[in-house]
C-alpha cells in the first residue's frame, strides 16, 4: 500500500470543502484532487505546511504508512 | 521549440524536384518555380490552418511528407478528466499559447508562432482512457520541416519532464 494519504479524512473531520482549502492555500483544485487519491509523485515541505496550517492539523493527521 | 534546420530541409527537398526536373529532359524554363511555389503555398496552409481542429489530420496524412513528429506516452494512474485538467494547467502556467482544447475529446493543441527560423510548431496533448486510469500521448509536429534532427524529441522529452515533475506538489 505505501504512503496513504488522508487529505479527504481530515477535511471531511474539519467540513471543508476542496475549494475552500484551495482558496486557503493557494494550492489548485486539481493539484489538491491529486494529492486527495494518493496519485502525486511527491509532496514539498511547503505544500505540508500551508495544508496542515489551513486544516490545523499535524502532517501525521495527513499522511500514514501501510503495509 | 525552434528548429535552426527549417530552411535546410525546405532546401533539400526544392533541390531534389528540380533535380528530377532536369532529369527528365526538356527545357526547364520558369517551370522550376511550381515546386518551390506549390510547396511554398502548402506550407503557408500549414500554417494557416494550425488553429483548426481537423488541422492534426491533415499534419498526420500519410502522403504529407512536409512534416516531422515525435510522438511520446506517459501511462498514468489517474482519472481521465483530471489528467486533463491537469495537463491544461501546466499548459496555462508555462504561458504557451492554446491553440484548440476540447474537453469532450480530451485533447489539447498548442502552437508556437512562425518565426524566420521555423515555420512553428503544434504539439497536441491527447488523453486516452485506459480503463480507471488513463494515458497521457504527447504528439510534437513540425509542419514544413521535412527532417527536425531531433528537435522534436528534445521539446517531447522537455513536456514530458515537466508533466512529470509537476506531479511533485
């Protein structure tokens, strides 16, 4: 499985809307609809940051790790 | 996206008929400029009609010798409508100019201007469903350019790099 990732999770807990988090962080809807099924090849510091900075939450709440 | 080689091949090929002209005998007279006129208006056409949907058809027939196209696929394993959403995105980021998008087709065309070193360029982006995921084909053609020396290629595995590199967010 690999690295999960758990945007849709956390959004769903902070009832935010992909938009809404797109106009937050400046980050594209697309972008973030790659990011939310795990299908981006990587993730920067900076886009982990202003994520976990909108959505108040730590990158653990964001990302885990599956056998 | 430009080929310094444009004039060369253009060149090589008017040589070539004239030569075959002279070949089969007979006062040439002015009758050497049809090919280069014919090929001339052919090219300007070419260009003329890069804007057009049905343009990639006429670039792609089989007996349109005037063109050289590098042709490249990235599989993916995303959705078809958002790769293509992505793939019109980084299009609009890297500011080069769209020339026909349809997202019915889920093909993207784009086009440098004609320039004295090049009669431009068209690259199409097409997204092709492959079941849940699907494929990215990235088609570089360059109308009026018999021979690009790997011009084409270059730019191909240039988009290709940043598509890719884009999936970095």
């Amino acid at each position: 499985m690999g690295i999960i990732v758990n945007l849709d999770v956390v959004m769903a807990k902070r009832k935010m809307m992909l938009k809404d988090l797109s106009k937050k962080t400046g980050i594209s809807n697309v972008n973030l609809s790659i990011l939310k099924q795990s299908k981006a090849k990587a993730i920067r510091f900076s886009t982990l940051e202003v994520i976990c900075e909108a959505l108040d939450c730590q990158p653990g709440d964001i990302l885990s790790f599956e056998k | 996206m430009k080929s310094k080689f444009n004039y060369i091949g253009i060149a090589v090929v008017l040589i070539g008929l004239i030569l075959v002209l002279k070949a089969l005998g007979g006062v040439i007279g002015l009758y050497w400029l049809i090919p280069v006129f014919s090929l001339s208006i052919f090219n300007i056409y070419q260009s003329a009609i890069s804007d057009d949907k049905y343009a990639r058809k006429v670039y792609n027939h089989r007996l349109n010798f005037m063109v050289s196209k590098s042709v490249e696929t990235i599989h993916t394993e995303i959705e078809p409508d958002l790769l293509f959403d992505k793939v019109v995105e980084e299009i609009r980021k890297s500011k080069l100019r769209i020339s026909y998008a349809s997202r019915k087709e889920r093909l993207v065309a784009i086009s440098t201007p004609m320039s004295l070193r090049s009669w431009g360029e068209r690259i199409y982006f097409e997204v092709v469903e492959k079941g849940k995921n699907a494929d990215l084909i990235i088609e570089s053609i360059a109308p009026g350019q018999v021979i690009s020396y790997g011009k084409n290629k270059e730019n191909t595995k240039k988009l290709i790099q940043h598509i890719e590199d884009s999936f970095t967010i």
